[in-house]
C-alpha cells in the first residue's frame, strides 16, 4: 500500500479525503488471515477502525469445524484479533437473511438443476448490501475486506480489477458488485500476495497468522449438497430415470440434485453405451425428472446465454456496437479468462466463447473482462443455458434425441 497521507492530493491511502484518523473505516472481519491483516494494517496507519463479524450460520454447531465461514470459532477468532490490535469489535446476527438469501436460493437453483455458487449471492445479498448499510450507519467513510481483489478509480467511478496474486484472484466470486458499492468498498490485499499476507499477520503477532484457509460452503458442514437441499425442499429429491442423448433409457436415479453436469462416475448405469463409450452427465430436467447422458462431445459449450447481467464498463450495455464486443470471458473460477465475444440481447446477453469450454452449467457465473486491458473487471452474469454442437429435441416418444446443431 502507498503512505497513508498523501500532502499534495489531500486523498489518504484508501483514496479518501482527508488524514487516516480522521477516516472511520469499517472492517468485515471472517476470523481468517487475510481480514485480520487488513484490519491491523489499517489500524497500524492510524485509521479509525472498526471490525464487524457476521453470523451467518449456526455458529455453535460449527465451533470446531474447520472451514466453517463465520462460524464459532471464526468469531472469537475475529474477536480475539479485534482485543489485540485495540478496535471495537461487534458480532451480527445475520442467520434469517442468510438464509432467506442465500440457502434458500441455493437449494431452489440446485433443484432446478442449476450449479449455483452461494459466495456470490453471499457477496451480493449480505456482505456487500447489508453490511455496506451498517457500515454507513456507523458513520464510515468506507467499508474494507480481505478479498484479493482491486480497485481504482476510474473514468466512470472505481473500476474493478484483478489483484497482484492472480493465483487468490477472487474477482470471480464478485461480478456482481456494483458501481455504487465499488466507491464505498476498499480492497487494501489487492497489491499483497498471500505469503506476504501472512508474513505480515507474523510480523504484528496476529494468532490467525497460520490458520488455514476455508475450503467449504458454510452452511454445508458435510461437503454434501444433498442435505442442505433435502433440508430446504423435500420435494426436491424425486428419483427419475437416466436417459441417454439418443433416447435410450438406461437407468433410473433418486433425484437430480446428486447429480452435476459434466460428472462421470457414480452414475449407476452399469456398462455406459455402444462399445462401452464412456458417459458424462450433459443435462438435467427438473420438470421430467431426467438426467441426460452423452459422450464427452455433447459437453462442450460454445455459446452461453445469460440472464441479470452487471456492467461496469465505461460505456452502457445498450451502446455495444450491434456486431458484439470482444471480451475476456471466465466460466470457472480456476481457469484463466478466453477470448469471447459479448452481444447484448433482450432480457440479458449472449457469449460466444472463441474454444468450446467442457462441463458449463446454467446457475453458473460468466464473468467479463476488458480484451485491452485483461485485468479489468467489466461485470458478469449468471448462465441461464447453454449452446454447443448438440441440441436435445424431442421424439415422437417424448425422450431427448441427439443432433448436431
């Protein structure tokens, strides 16, 4: 990070007016490393810090698990680093709009067939909503997190870009932030790496500093979708039958939601198909209970359609020349982004990939960067359903038949 003051701009490190002690910021503080060192670093260039944690799921129930976010042990983690570095420290109670949010959300997309990614809608519905409005309240100037991520100003406002440590990139997991939160939000990890992360956390004594990183949706202690979904909609484990892309029925299944697309083993088919060909999952249908096989072909997608899409460009969506835009496209959040082509269309937007992409999902993000400059964040939007070389039409029989496009 620069110095906290800068004299001649009058703007302190965080890019706000005025000196660091005169600047209350709010820090969202997990209990991990990387939100305690971004509250201590600020505490250390004299801000007026204050760390707020949010409980979100059973916090008594997951004291010792390891990977639970904002659980038990989380939270007397952020408390104990809030005592050590001398800032008020408050614990929320955030469970009923978390849940309301984010698991019921993520139950409904699962049952759906959809792959959803609840730290988004996480992101999106409480940590960047709800906090950022308690974090006003409390009369902060802005409100700062542990994300890897960054954060300029910009012709349009603060642009949003990818951080030093491409390898913690989380710029994935928050497409959907908007201009109106990207001026409140800072991002002080942006220009640190996660060694340099911890050697700091060393450096001031943090207890965090060699905690290990969570791994796990919070609300699924068992690393089991099924059960949360089972949980939250009974009616979603309907057993169906496994239908290959050529109408063959091969199968019968106890529910969609144990399966995911592009997966391969567990299938419970037996043999796969002609000469034994091997099989992936390339498509589920709630509404016929059916889980759609096919060789590995029918799973690489070229064309995704997208559905609430966020825009962060300088430009609005609707002034995209109509030939399309060329764009920097992310389906995962462990591949590097492709070269894409952007089209705007009603009710949301196409992406055209320029190399089909195996195993996309609807419920799944797409997220967008400049192709001059690949380190801008230009938004995102949630896949609604996919386009490649096979399309899945009807026979007279009513069961799914393979053909090329």
């Amino acid at each position: 990070m620069r110095r906290a003051f800068d004299e001649t701009t009058g703007l302190n490190s965080l890019d706000l007016p005025g000196r660091p002690e005169e600047t209350r910021v709010v820090v969202a503080m997990s209990g991990g490393v990387d939100s305690s060192v971004t509250a201590a670093l600020l505490k250390e260039q004299g801000y007026d810090v204050v760390g707020i944690t949010m409980q979100l799921y059973d916090h008594g129930a997951a004291i010792s698990r390891k990977g639970a976010c904002c659980a038990g042990q989380d939270i007397h983690d952020a408390r104990r680093v809030a005592e050590q570095i001398g800032i008020p420290h408050y614990v929320l109670d955030y469970e009923d709009r978390f849940r309301r949010a984010v698991m019921e959300d993520f139950a409904e997309s699962y049952a759906a067939g959809e792959t959803p990614i609840p730290c988004v809608r996480c992101n999106e519905r409480v940590k960047f909503r709800d906090l950022l409005d308690t974090a006003r309240d409390l009369g902060a100037a802005a409100l700062a997190t542990g994300h890897y991520i960054a954060s300029t100003p910009g012709k349009m406002g603060r642009e949003l870009r990818r951080p030093r440590d491409l390898e913690r990139d989380q710029s994935y997991f928050l497409f959907t932030t908007t201009r109106e939160q990207l001026d409140f939000l800072r991002f002080p990890l942006g220009d640190l790496t996660k060694p340099e992360a911890r050697a700091l956390a060393e450096r001031m004594g943090l207890a965090v500093a060699q905690k290990p990183d969570s791994q796990d949706i919070c609300f699924v202690p068992t690393g089991r979708y099924t059960t949360i979904v089972q949980r939250l909609k009974p009616e979603a484990g309907g057993a169906g039958e496994i239908v290959h892309l050529d109408g063959r029925v091969l199968g019968r299944h106890d529910g969609i939601i144990n399966f995911t697309i592009g997966q391969r083993r567990g299938l419970g088919i037996g043999a796969d198909g002609p000469e034994s060909e091997p099989l992936f999952v390339v498509k589920l249908d709630p509404l016929r209970r059916q889980v759609v096989v096919g060789p590995k072909g029918a799973l690489e997608t070229r064309k995704l359609h997208l559905r609430d899409v966020n825009w962060l460009g300088d430009v609005t969506l609707d002034a995209l020349p109509s030939s399309g835009m060329e764009i920097l496209a992310r389906v995962r959040s462990t591949r590097e982004p492709v070269p894409a082509l952007l089209m705007v269309e009603e009710g949301g937007a196409t992406v055209t990939l320029a190399e089909g992409e195996g195993g996309v999902a609807p419920g799944q993000a797409c997220v967008f960067y400049d192709a001059a400059d690949p380190a801008r964040v230009l938004g995102g939007g949630w896949i609604a359903r996919t386009q490649n070389d096979w399309q899945v039409v009807p026979e007279a029989g009513g069961f799914p038949l393979a053909a090329p496009v």
